[in-house]
C-alpha cells in the first residue's frame, strides 16, 4: 500500500460485516497486525468461523464475537451497550456492514431496511461506543463511489419509489455526510472519522441479485478486485500514521478523494445528523 502503518500491537478494533467480503478481510490483516478484533456478526456459523481464523492470525490476543441484525436500532444499541460493557477502551471502530436488497423491504421498526442497516446501524452504533473511544480512536466507515448517483433530498431518505441500487446509492452518500458531521462532532478531542470506497470488489456482496442488476455484475465481476485489496484502504485508515490527526475525508486507493458536490454538502450533513437523532432517539 506504500502506506507507514502504526503499531496495531494491542489495538481494540470493533468491526461490523466482518465476516464475509473485505470486512473479513481486513479483520484478519488488523489481527495480523497485532490487533484485537471485536466482531458484530448476523450469522454464528460465520461468525465462529470467522473467530477461528482470526485466532490463527494472531493467537495472542482474545478475540470476541457480538450478534445482532444491525437492520434494527434496538438490536443495534443492546450490541453497543454489551460490547461498552466489556470493553474499557476502543482504538478503532469499523462500520463496514451493508447491503443491497432488490426489493424494497420495511423492517419492523418501519424504516426501510436499506437505509436502516446501511445508515442507520453506522449512527446508533457510534453513539453507543462514543464513550469507549480512545482519545486517538479513529472511525472508519465503507462508503462507495455508488453514492455518485444519488440526491440528498431529506424527505425521501426512506425510497418509497424504490430501486435497489438506487437505495444503495442514497445510503454510501449517507455515509459520507454522516462522517463529515461526525467528524464536526468530534472535533477538539482527537478522535479521528473518515470513510472509504473499497473499489468494485469480487465478493459475495453482489451475488444473487435479480433481473439487470445480475446480469451486469456477472459481466463486471471477472474484472473486480480481490476481497484483500479490497480491504486496503480500511486497514490503511485504521492503522496508518500518515492518517493521524486526518478527519472527516472521503478515501479511495489509500488516498484521499473528492466526492461528488452533495458529498461535500455540510448542511445536508446537519440536516441527515438531525434527522438521525431524531430515529435514534424514537427507538
């Protein structure tokens, strides 16, 4: 990567969709590094799979596995509020979880779901870990160059007249507002916020996506990149000293990017912040 990382040796690093893709990816490489990683996992199976070959790469720390659909606030917030109970201290905290589902879906809290776990789960589940922050705790979250194809409009967050990339779009540019104010929120106290697009990657992220949709990524996913290069920027920002002390910015390739003008909109991120608050505080 050409990267100067620091030393992970002892790092709490909590992760969410870590088990699959480049989340899992990066977990093992942090692991490698010498980190400790905390996962938040939907699935068992992959999660104590997961927790195996974290132990393999680096079997001097004590690696932990939480459950929870990230889809639902309260299941979001019981996992926060078990991991600040066992955990004292957090180095990094990665929002990698995310999906995209090719039919509109309401989950039981009546939000849509791809707003609800691609959004929604980053922002209840920093809040709920803010206090565990290191004082030099970074905030990693994977957003996408998707987001390029979606308009912040604050009445439509929920995509009534759905499309599912569509709805995926709208929620990376989310994620790029929400660290642009987290990182406002952050400001004074040294803890970092930063998002990242991982690429077009050949996971299983895409796989099993009906109609067009498939079609297009069969053709594109021979040409995609491997889940380990993939994960290059979010181990890059989670570990690098040339990021220390760099807040609130885009990444792509390890290096800093410009999003699109709504990316970059700081009253959309105020407005989102607001709205988010609002969601977090209702549930």
């Amino acid at each position: 990567m050409g990267s100067t990382p620091r030393s992970m040796e002892g790092k709490v690093v909590v992760i969410t969709g870590g088990t699959s893709g480049i989340g899992q990816a990066g977990a093992l490489k942090l692991a490698g590094m010498g980190a400790r990683i905390v996962l938040v996992a939907r699935d068992r199976a992959r999660g104590e799979a997961t927790l195996t070959r974290l132990g393999e790469a680096n079997s001097r720390a004590e690696h932990a596995v939480h459950y929870a659909d990230l889809s639902l606030m309260s299941e979001t917030r019981r996992v926060a509020a078990d991991i600040a109970q066992g955990e004292q201290g957090i180095d990094v905290l990665i929002n990698n979880a995310g999906a995209l589902f090719g039919r509109r879906e309401v989950t039981t809290e009546g939000l849509e779901k791809t707003f609800a776990l691609n959004h929604m789960s980053y922002f209840v589940l920093t809040e709920g870990l803010r206090a565990r922050l290191a004082d030099d705790g970074r905030v990693v979250s994977t957003a996408s160059d998707a987001h390029r194809g979606a308009r912040f409009r604050i009445d439509r967050l929920q995509s009534e007249r759905y499309r599912s990339f569509g709805a995926y779009s709208l929620s990376k540019l989310c994620n790029i507002l929400f660290t642009r104010e987290l990182a406002r929120t952050f400001a004074g106290t040294g803890i970092t916020a930063n998002c990242q697009h991982p690429g077009v990657v050949a996971s299983r992220f895409f796989d099993g996506k009906p109609g067009l949709m498939g079609m297009a990524i069969k053709l594109v996913k021979p040409f995609a990149i491997s889940n380990e290069r993939g994960a290059e920027t979010l181990v890059y920002l989670a570990s690098s000293d040339e990021v220390s002390g760099v807040t609130g910015q885009y990444f792509s390739k390890c290096r800093p990017a410009i999003p699109t003008t709504e990316g970059r909109n700081d009253e959309s991120a105020r407005e989102l912040w607001k709205k988010s608050v609002r969601l977090y505080e209702s549930a």
